[in-house]
C-alpha cells in the first residue's frame, strides 16, 4: 500500500492510494509520530483486513518566512 504524506496547516496529512472506488483513506495528525502509529490502524479498519506492507512517501515543501517573521526591523 502506497501512503503519501504532505504538511498542510500544521497537520501531517496521510493519504493511501490504490483503494477500492468510492473509499477515501486519508486522515490528518498533529504528530508526526501518530501517524505512524495511528494510520495503519485506520486503513485496517477501513479495508476490513491487514493493509499488508506500507511504502511511506513524503512531498514536504519547504517553508520560509518572511523577513520581519524572524526578528528583523524594517
């Protein structure tokens, strides 16, 4: 089971692929080490069975902030 996981407003977003039409498998955490613990879970319960082995994928975009967020005067 393929499984990308994104940063979207402070959550760790999971998101399986290759699920039966119509089921969605995706669920947010605000702690990157529940998903890991929590996620296979879900898709168990979703999938009614063992997700079997999980490929973990990660799109994390870089984040910068602006000049006067770090402590700079204009």
């Amino acid at each position: 089971m393929n499984v990308t996981v994104t940063r979207d407003d402070g959550l760790w977003v999971a998101v399986a692929e290759g699920l039966p039409e119509g089921v969605v498998g995706a669920m947010d955490y605000e702690h990157f080490s529940d998903l890991h613990a929590e996620f296979p879970d879900f898709l168990a319960d979703l999938l009614d069975r063992d997700p079997g082995p999980i490929e973990w994928r990660y799109e994390i975009k870089s984040w910068r902030p602006s000049g006067n967020a770090i402590g700079r005067t204009p």
